[in-house]
C-alpha cells in the first residue's frame, strides 16, 4: 500500500465558548497520530481560548480536522499550509 504525502501544517483555533473544549479536545485526541505540538493559552481579558496544533498529515486529513473544528458553535479554525 503506498503511503500518502504529508504536509506540514498549523492549526489555530479560538474556543469562544467554552462548553465546547471537550468537544474540540476529543477531535485532538481522535487526530492524535497526526499531532507534532500544541499549545494552548487562555486569554481571560476576552474569555476566550486560544490554541496551535502543529500537524504532519496528508492535506485532506488537515483539511478535515479545520474544518470539523470550525463546524463546532463558538469555535473558529483555520489551517496554515506549509509550502513544500
């Protein structure tokens, strides 16, 4: 079976509501292979929730997790392809 190209890329997620973060930590888990980092920063002066995923995946695997990210209310995603 041949192995699909991977890139790298970052994930950055803002939580604005915060009732979703185990819902955003499952998808993390559930992506967890594919995972190099993360960070995460709580900003309390905005209540809000900032993280960085950085991904080695094939780019439908990154597209998938942006986007089922971004899907979740009060939680927005965007992804940050490297370009090789």
């Amino acid at each position: 079976m041949e192995e699909k190209e991977t890139r790298i890329a970052v994930i950055g997620i803002i939580i604005e509501d915060k009732s979703r973060a185990e819902q955003v930590n499952g998808l993390l888990h559930q992506y967890g292979q594919y995972i190099i980092g993360r960070m995460g920063l709580p900003y309390e002066k905005k209540q809000v929730n900032i993280i960085s995923i950085v991904v080695d995946a094939p780019a439908d695997i990154i597209s998938a997790l942006s986007g089922k990210l971004g899907r979740l209310p009060g939680v927005s995603s965007k992804a940050l392809y490297s370009k090789n």
